[in-house]
C-alpha cells in the first residue's frame, strides 16, 4: 500500500508498483495484470485469516472507490478468475461473516459481489467457442474479435486454464442466482472430461480449443494441468455433484498408476503412458500433496512432500523445475506457496510436529534470502541467490495465509477455517453452498454432510494409509538387476533370472510359481512393460552432447563449448558444419527473419522462448542460414549445472529442416556474444565432438617459429576433450527378433543394456555390459590431460594486450570443463 497502490504488483527492489504497459514486457506473465489493483483484491482474505479485520475494512472500501474492471486491456481468463474473480468472492463471503457477527463491516451491503458479477460478465465472451472451452485470453472492456479486442485469435488453451473455473463460477452462481456462470464452467470441465485418453484416463496439458484435438500430449500433475484435477475434487466438496467425485477417482487411479514412481511425479504420454515425457519436474506439483491429503491418500503425500523437502533443503527454496536426482532444472523461484500449501494440509491431518519444523524452516528462508526493504524479493536463480524485481499476488494471497494457518491456534481466528473450502489461490468459499441452487439466497447453516466428510478424509483414511496394505508392483523401468529388493519381487511375481554362459541374464516368468494370483498378474505386467519399454527405447535413443568450438582469432580451436542436440536437422555426427556468427532479428527467431542478408551463409543466433525449436529453425532456413545456435533465456543457467538439453520437435514432421541447430545454456552462449562484440567476426564450428585446433587459421596470425612450435607437440594443439561418454556395444551376435535397450533407467548410470526377446514362455534377456567401469577409467584420465594441454598451449602463445581479457574466460572455461568431468562423475 505504501510503494505500490493503486498499481497490480510490488516491485519491491525498486520500491514501485508494476503497472502494465510502464515496464518492460514479460510476456505471458503480464496477463495477470489487468490495471484493476490486483495485489489488494487477491489479499482480501488473507487480511481476515491474519485477524486484520480493520485492515480488511478498508482494503474493502478502497477497492469499491478505486478499482476499475472496464479496462482496455487484454488479460488472461485463467489468471483473472482465480485471482481477481476468486479474491472478489472471498473477500464477499469474510464480509458478510463479519458483518454477521456484528462488529465490523456493518455498512456492507454486497458491492464485492456486484463488481464480481460484473467481472464475470466482462470474462463471458471468451467462452464462445463450440467445444465450451473458453479462449485463454479477453479483453476486459471490448471481449473477443472485434478490432479494439487485440485477442480472440487463439487456438489453444492449457488443461488447468479451461478446467479451473467451476469453484469461482458457480460459487457466483449460487451467491447471485444466476445461473449461466456454473452452467459455462461445467460445460468446460464435461469437455475436459469427454475428451481424456480413454485408456489411460490422463488428458494433455494442451487442447484446441475449436476442435478438441490434444495439442501437448504430455500428462503430469504439475504446469498445465495441476488445478484441473483439484477442481474436480474440490467441485464434488462444495457443490455436492457425485460426477466430479468420480471423475477424480478415476483421473487419480490413472496418475497412481502412471504418473506416481514414489515418491516422484514424472510426467507420461497420454498414449503410452508406461513411457517418461521427460526426466525432470516443475515446482507447481508441490500442491499435489496437500490434494492427496483431501483425498485422503496419506502415505504418498509424505513421500512425495519429503521429496520435495529435500530439494528445498539443497537450494533454500524449490526451482522452478528440477530432476530426479535434485539439480536444477530451472533455476527461478517466483515465492510460489504450493509446498506452504501441502505442508499445511499434511499438518491438519497428521497432526506431526515435524510439520511445524518445515514451516519454520520456509519462513526462516524467506526472511533470511527473500526479504528485502521493500517486501519479498522473488528468487532469479536460487543457485546464486540473485533477486528478481517480482513479488507476485500470490504470494500474499497464499503463502502468508497458509503458513499463518500452519501456526495458529484456534483462539487465533476470529472465525471457524472448516467452515470454507479454499480454492486454487486460497480464497475462502462457504461450504454452506453446497445446499444452495442458483435460484436459492444464502442459507446460514453449514451442511453437516460436508463436515463429515472433511473428518473423515483428514481422520479415517489416515490409518487407512497407515496399514499394512500391498506395496505398489515393481515397474519396468526401475528395475535393476543388482538390487536384492527387486530380485525379491521378481521371486514374488514368479519371475526368475537364468544366467548364461555368455554374460547375459535372462528373466522368464511363470505364474505358477507366483505368490499369488495378483502376484502373478503383476508378474505378467511387468514383462510386457519391459517388452514396451524395450521397443520404445530402441527408437528413442538419447542423443549425446554436441560441440561449438570457436576456431576464428585469436581463439584457433581452443574454446569448446558443450551444446545440446536437436531432434531434428543435419546430423552432426555425420556432417560438421563452419561458418561465421550472426544475430538473428528479431533475436528469438519466432517470425521472419528481418535481417536475411546479415544471416544469409552464417551460423544464426537466436534466444531460447517465445516459440518451438523447429520453427525458429525453419526461419533462419528461410533466410538463408547454414546453421542455428540457439542461447537459454534463463540467466545463469550453464553446462555444468545444468543437465544435457535436447530441442525436441514441434510434434510435426520435420524432414523438411535441413541445417544443423544446437542449444547453448547462457553461460556458453555469452562467451560466444562476448566474442562477438570484442572481434566481431567470430567463426564457429558446430560438430559431433571437437576438432583439433585450427592450425590454417593460426597461420594467418602467428609467427611461423610458433607454428613449429605447435606442429612438433601435436598432443597439445588437440581440442578441449570431448565430454559426451561412448556408448559400450555388448559383443556377440544377436538373432534378428532380439531389440536392444541401451538404459534401464534414466537416472541409474549402472543400469544394463537388455534386450527383450517376446517369446512364448515371455522371457527378457539381459546383457550385463561393465560400462560404468570402462567410462569412470576414461574420466579418470581426462581432467590431467585437459589440464596439461590447456597449460602448455597457453605457454606458447604471445597475447597481445587486445586479447588479455580472453586469458580469463580461457581460464574459465577450463575450470567448467572439470567441473563438467566431476559431473559426470558423480553421476556414474
């Protein structure tokens, strides 16, 4: 209030308000500000829970007399509703709780519910699509189409941006009495529901929003789809609808049968959904504890929270993604509440002090690394602890309430927390609506039905959780072949392992020797998930690191930078290709290129975002480049923090890509625009593994005395070691009806090469390959090498004072290199 009013947000490093349009764009993210005093309407609430019922007083009064919802500007749906629309509702529904108790807000009279119908309104047209699915953006004063509208031509929209609407919209229904908000809300959610993958009972994160088609076909529970499978929940507690009961259970079977690999959430294909979609995971999941928690599936939801304790516990606050091993995947923490929010939920059920140890442990974080003289600074790389100007709504609308609730005693709250179900910002909504039809006014008893119900989820199902239930079945892709424990689950489900003369292990089942029926019924899953997982493998080898080496002046071969490979384009294990560097304009490469001579037989360089890898190479190739570099957006972010980054396609065919493109993380990428700007032409090599030094080039620039000099010690003009480990081929032929699989396990460096033959008596064979030995020996050997080489080059080289500063990013990059090797190390 005293830095930023009336404007959206805080910027709390330079003690201003964030008003749209003054700063820099943020792209996507400044849909959530739409010049309606966002920060105030989404902390209404919370200003209740904390016992600041003066404060709400007139928080309430200057949003009646200052907030204007007839804007022209566009905003995001999903954004508005669960923050503008929700805050609006809950700060309704604490106001006229006071104003029932007799002390404050007496004066009340439903103007937060007038400007909330008014802002559903305004959010109405977006939903004039044929499938019911609303289009992801509005503008609040001119709707959709029209010229003055800037939007309505979107195609898509994510999962959660269409299915979390229900809550907000039907709580207005039921306040109101008008009934199109709920009927608009449950339109979407039925399409949602009619359009998941039949078999698996997942759904995407993205969907057309005019044909219904899934445009993303990845499946998890965090970005994207996160609060669509709480909605369904949460819709059946508040609104009494057993469909959305069901329809949970059956979306939360699917997720515990594939998603969940406790206590990780790794997201699936939606069509083969026994297949990772990627190896790492986004810090919005966090939530999916506190949901399991209402649900009732206790166990889970303390590993899966522990899990995530222990990445938070490594960085101080939890990435914005991260793998399965705990680094960062990205490196941002904007002060999300998610993992607040679960610690909360888990606090309530179990009661365990430990819960009050990690609340303590987030708030001592916050004030320690976020807090700065103006409010809470969002994390810009929670490696370095560098801030970004940034404090979010939420913050205040969700991590200060949930963790003022962890903390406080009944006699803290001036009203009864159980009587409200909390939605996916943590506004307040009654649950006395639930026995109230949109034609109903509001009814001042709490439906006991409810307040069972919530008993019973955080009570009853807690020793449920707790007994001695069967463990999950072992999965395929966890297996290893050196683990007691799983070779006692194989015995279990009739498995046995044979081991034959040539080295290799072959599994046959028998389902007679099984512990049980069930036992055997696992036992036969588990090979066929091994035959699949065997099969899908084979096609979908993990391509290994590629090379930038900068052979120009005054580098000659000596700088090496590890790139990321595409799945698409030249293959550089095959063709290496060299040219000269040139930035791409506009620089994210995402429309047509606007300077086509500058790029015209280079090697472009464009940042990372706004559009798909395959794109931005189709219009540098448009423009007549031989090659693309494309540099990570995320600030910081390096090689030898990072894991390998591969660009995967657009989901189209992409034959029609024909140059080579490779992804530099902003370290790597900034040596190469540092290069730029101290010699402007700057020549690159872009190859499978680097080459030795150029040793023409040199000529051109050095003393033929030190061109002797490095003819007679070849061994030291060799390029920087190339980093991406060999893969051991098992020796032996093999019979053609045989696949091979090069890794069991993304994460388990020792897993063994397979191969699945589908025989009658359904047996897997597995090739022991001794490959972490033979690549520890290799590392080993490399960092002395490097070292030595790097030394002795430096030695024979007269640096002019024009190339001095280039000696430090030499010695630089020298230091990553064996922090790279340490790496891989550690990994293996």
């Amino acid at each position: 209030m005293e830095h930023a009013y009336p404007a959206d947000e805080l910027m709390p490093l330079t003690c201003r308000g964030r008003v749209r349009g003054r700063e820099p764009s943020r792209g996507d993210v400044d849909d959530a500000l739409g010049k309606f005093s966002l920060t105030l309407i989404d902390t209404l609430d919370t200003l209740v829970v904390l016992n600041k019922t003066k404060e709400f007083e007139d928080a309430v009064k200057n949003v009646i007399k200052d907030v204007n919802l007839d804007n022209d500007i566009v905003v995001s749906v999903f954004e508005t509703n669960i923050r503008v629309l929700g805050g609006l509702l809950g700060g309704h529904s604490v106001a006229i709780m006071l104003k029932e108790k007799g002390e404050y807000m007496q004066w009340y009279s439903g103007e937060l519910l007038h400007m909330a119908k008014q802002l559903g309104y305004k959010l109405l047209p977006a939903f004039n699509t044929t499938s019911g699915l609303p289009y992801p953006r509005v503008n609040l004063k001119f709707g959709l189409r029209s010229p003055e509208a800037r939007t309505g031509t979107e195609t898509d929209t994510c999962t959660a941006c269409a299915g979390t609407l229900i809550l907000e919209f039907a709580a207005l229904s039921r306040f109101t009495g008008t009934s199109i908000f709920e009927e608009y809300a449950r339109k979407a959610l039925d399409f949602l529901w009619e359009k998941r993958q039949r078999n698996s009972n997942l759904v995407g994160v993205t969907i057309n929003i005019h044909t219904g088609d899934w445009v993303r076909k990845d499946s998890g529970v965090g970005a994207g789809i996160d609060s669509y499978y709480e909605y369904l929940l949460k819709a059946y507690v508040l609104l009494g609808d057993d469909r959305f009961l069901e329809r949970f259970n059956t979306h939360y079977d699917a997720i515990m049968r594939y998603i969940s690999q406790p206590p990780l959430l790794l997201d699936v294909h939606i069509h083969k959904p026994m297949l990772n979609a990627r190896t790492w995971m986004d810090s919005l999941l966090a939530f999916f504890p506190g949901l399991q928690v209402l649900k009732g599936d206790i166990r889970p939801a303390i590993e899966t929270h522990e899990m995530l304790y222990q990445v938070i516990k490594k960085h101080n606050f939890l990435p914005e993604a991260f793998t399965t091993d705990f680094r960062v995947h990205w490196a941002q923490h904007p002060l999300r509440p998610e993992f607040a929010e679960s610690t909360y939920f888990l606090y309530k059920a179990t009661g365990d002090p430990y819960y009050l140890e990690v609340g303590k442990t987030l708030i001592e974080n916050l004030n320690k690394y976020a807090r700065v003289p103006c409010g809470f600074a969002a994390m810009k790389d929670v490696r370095t602890g560098s801030h970004e100007d940034r404090m979010d709504s939420f913050f205040l609308a969700e991590m200060f309430k949930y963790l003022y609730l962890l903390f406080a005693d009944k006699e803290d709250m001036v009203f009864d927390i159980e009587d409200y179900i909390f939605t996916t910002e943590a506004h307040l909504l009654p649950l006395w609506l639930s026995t109230t039809n949109q034609t109903m006014s509001k009814k001042n008893t709490v439906s006991d039905l409810f307040k069972l119900y919530l008993a019973h989820l955080s009570c009853v199902k807690l020793e449920e959780s707790f007994g001695s239930g069967p463990k999950p079945p072992l999965r395929a892709r966890d297996f290893m072949a050196s683990n007691p424990e799983h070779l006692e689950i194989l015995k279990k489900m009739g498995v046995s392992l044979i081991h034959l003369k040539d080295g290799r292990v072959q599994l046959v089942q028998h389902a007679i020797q099984a512990a049980s029926s069930l036992d055997a019924e696992d036992g036969l899953r588990f090979m066929q998930e091994m035959i699949e997982l065997s099969s899908q493998q084979q096609k979908e080898q993990q391509l290994p690191p590629r090379a930038v080496q900068i052979v120009s002046h005054p580098f000659f071969g000596r700088v090496v930078l590890t790139a990321g490979p595409a799945q698409f384009g030249m293959d550089l294990s095959k063709h290496n290709t060299r040219g000269f560097v040139a930035t791409s304009k506009p620089y994210n490469g995402c429309s047509e290129i606007t300077n086509p001579e500058a790029v015209k037989e280079k090697i472009a360089l464009m940042q990372r975002g706004q559009c798909m890898f395959a794109e931005k190479a189709r219009n540098i190739q448009k423009a007549g480049a031989i090659g693309g570099i494309v540099i990570d957006d995320n600030e910081g972010s390096s090689s030898d923090t990072a894991p390998l980054f591969q660009m995967a396609g657009d989901g189209k065919n992409t034959d029609d890509i024909k140059i080579p493109m490779l992804f530099l993380f902003n370290k790597e990428g900034n040596i190469i625009l540092d290069a730029i700007r101290e010699y402007e032409s700057v020549e690159v090599l872009l190859s499978d593994k680097a080459k030795d030094r150029d040793l023409e080039m040199e000529n051109m620039d050095q003393k033929s005395s030190e061109n002797d000099s490095h003819k007679q010690r070849p061994e030291e003009t060799s390029a920087s070691q190339d980093l991406s480990l060999a893969s051991q081929e098992p020796e032996g032929e093999e019979s053609s009806d045989v696949t091979h699989l090069d890794s069991l396990s993304p994460v388990d460096a020792d897993s063994d090469s397979i191969s699945i033959s589908n025989q009658e008596s359904c047996i897997t064979e597995i090739h022991e390959a001794n490959v972490q030995e033979t690549e520890s020996t290799e590392l080993d050997n490399q960092p002395q090498e490097q070292s030595q080489t790097e030394t002795d080059s430096s030695s024979n080289v007269n640096w002019d004072n024009k190339v001095q500063p280039m000696e430090s990013i030499l010695a630089d990059w020298n230091e990553d290199i064996e922090a790279f090797e340490m790496m891989e190390k550690d990994e293996l």
